[in-house]
C-alpha cells in the first residue's frame, strides 16, 4: 500500500518544512521557529494547499505564544497568521479552533495547548484525506466499467496540486489516484500546469515519485481534450466551499468545470470537511486573493527568474475563481459525498446532501 509522504516534519518541538517555492528543481527543509516565520511561509506559499496552511497556522500561533501568550499576544498572532491567505478558510478555521481553546487558560498553558492542537489537527487531516481517497475511489470505480471497453483505462484531468504537497499526508483530489494506482488500476492523469504559480508541476513531481502515469498539459489544451473523449472525468481540490456548494479553488477551474458541462463529465471536488464554510452563503461572499503582478510579470525555472513583461506592465492575477455549485458533480468528504447539483447519478455510493442552503 502506497506509505503517504508529508510536507512538514516534526524534532520534538521543532517543526521543518518542505520549501515548495523551490519545487520541482530543488527539495530543501526550512525551519520555522517562530510565529513570524510560520506567516511569512504562507504568505509566500513556502507551504500553500488549504489544508496544509491550516496546520501551518496551527502551529504558527503555537509558536508565536511561546514568545507572548497574554490575551493581546493572542489576538495579534491570529490576526497576523490569518492575514496571509484570505481565501482558503482552513486557516481562519485552525487559528480560531486552537486561539478558542487556549484562551481559557492561563497565558503560562497556552503555548503548549496550542502545540498539542496543532498535532492533533495534523492527525485528523491524514485521516480524513485517507477516506476522501477512499470514496474517490468508488467513484472511479463506479464509472469504470462503462470507460474500459472504449478506451482501456481511467483518464483523470487535475487542476492545481492537492495532493500530499498540499495538506499534510494523502493529499485531496490525489488521495484516490494513489489509492486506484495501488490497488491495480489503469489510470492516467492529465496534469494542468496551472499558470502563474505552475502549481500543476507539482502534482507532475508527485506523481512521478508515486509512478503514476501522466501527462503535463498546458492550460487551455484541457477543453480540447476533453471535446476529443480523452478524458473521463475532472477532479480538483478546494480552498473553500460556501453553504450552497459553491467551491473557490485555483484559477482556472472554473474553465473546467464549464468544458467538463459542455462535454458531459464528472467534475469533482475533494475536499475535507474543514472546507466548507457554513458561515458563507456563497460564492460571491469568498474573498478572491490577489496576487503580486510579478507571479505573471516574471517566469520562474530551473535556470532562475526571466522577465517577461516589463515591470510597469498592468497585469491582473487573481489567485483563485468561483465554480457554481450546479456545476460540481460531486464534492468527497471525509463525512461523506455531497451532491450540490442535486440527485445521485446512478451506481455511486451514497453520502450527505446539501439540502437548500447548507450543509449536513
């Protein structure tokens, strides 16, 4: 059985991390000591997937009340973690789920409270990507016998990377292709390259680590594979889910999402339950981050940085985009699989609804 890697690594009370600005042309560890530290490597996605910048928060604000654990202390570490990435809400949900249980103690407790949390925020998030691959699984299985006489295996579309690099073991919409390649499957994944961050290089790097076969695409080649049946159905990861379904993930998965309509496909969203946002309606109540123009202005490579536009050129770079919820076919969870569109296809397992507005 595939033995999941992870991105971060604990030494006792001492946290490193995978440094994935560097990936895929360099592996190296950096520690993070301190809470400024912990925001500083959100913020320049030194770690980034929803998941994994939750328990990076975590154990940030842990970090941070070493140092000052009075209520003020507290209030100003979850500001400033939670400042770094508006848009996934697993952060907003790990600081106060760790700030709501230590300030009831004393300042003297709280750093060590906070550390334990953070610990335990780790564990659950292996073990609900475990069973978020587990019921991807039985999707890919449902739809199987109807793609094998035709083309001879499963072709997948990604998006982004969520896979173990993005949380902190297994992986989202990852955890069921290692589970399927595991378990004998004939699989292939078409990998989008996801411009600007080129986040699908990611994924490639993963999966080539795991003998996955693949294939990098560019971005817009995904529509046109898709109108040829070389695809059968998409999957993608999830920085925050609104109450009505409504899913923000990476830019350009919206595009997907409409080819993967048009063409008659699944579209898929994995994600744990920490996701959904119950608090947001929908989808236009998500923050929509921006980034710093360079991330377009400016290619990063093996060999280094190459300007590509001047550096007073206007760009726009909106870091994630809206998919309506009637769009989404299914959203896995560990709690189960969510139909937002409405009606179970046939021969999928079962699982929770979204009845109306929110989520049960």
């Amino acid at each position: 059985m595939y033995d999941t890697p992870s991105p971060l690594r604990l030494d006792g009370d001492r946290l490193f991390i995978l440094d994935q600005t560097l990936l895929p042309f360099a592996e190296q560890e950096v520690a993070l000591e301190t809470g400024a530290q912990a925001a500083r490597a959100i913020a320049t996605m030194q770690v980034r997937g929803a998941p994994l910048i939750g328990a990076i928060g975590a154990f940030g604000l842990a970090m941070a009340l070493r140092d000052a654990a009075d209520d003020a202390a507290l209030d100003e570490a979850v500001r400033a973690l939670g400042a770094t990435r508006p848009t996934a809400v697993n952060l907003a949900w790990a600081l106060h789920r760790v700030a709501t249980l230590v300030r009831p103690l004393p300042p003297a407790a709280r750093a060590a409270a906070a550390w334990r949390e953070a610990l335990a925020i780790c564990d659950e998030d292996r073990a609900a990507n475990r069973r978020i691959g587990e019921l991807t699984l039985e999707l890919m299985q449902a739809i199987t016998p109807r793609i094998k006489p035709q083309s001879g295996r499963l072709n997948l579309m990604t998006h982004c990377n969520a896979g173990w690099l993005a949380t902190t073991g297994w992986g989202t919409a990852l955890a069921g292709i290692y589970l399927a390649h595991a378990a004998g499957i004939d699989l292939h994944v078409w990998v989008s390259e996801t411009r600007p961050r080129n986040q699908g290089l990611l994924t490639a790097w993963e999966l080539a680590g795991a003998g996955v076969p693949h294939t990098v695409i560019a971005d817009n080649a995904a529509g046109q594979l898709m109108r040829e049946g070389q695809v059968d159905a998409v999957i993608i990861g999830a920085d925050r889910v609104a109450a009505n379904g409504d899913v923000a993930n990476k830019v350009g998965s919206y595009l997907k999402a409409l080819a993967a309509r048009d063409s008659g496909l699944p579209f898929w969203v994995a994600a744990p339950w920490s996701t959904v946002d119950e608090g947001c309606a929908g989808g236009a109540s998500i923050p929509i981050e921006a980034r710093d123009g360079d991330e377009l202005r400016v290619v990063r490579g093996a060999a280094g940085r190459v300007r590509q536009l001047g550096p007073d050129s206007p760009v726009a770079n909106p870091a994630f985009d809206i998919t309506p919820a009637h769009l989404v076919t299914a959203l896995i969870t560990e709690r189960g699989i969510v139909y937002p569109a409405g009606g179970m296809p046939e021969g999928v397992p079962e699982g929770v609804h979204f009845a109306g507005t929110r989520a049960e």
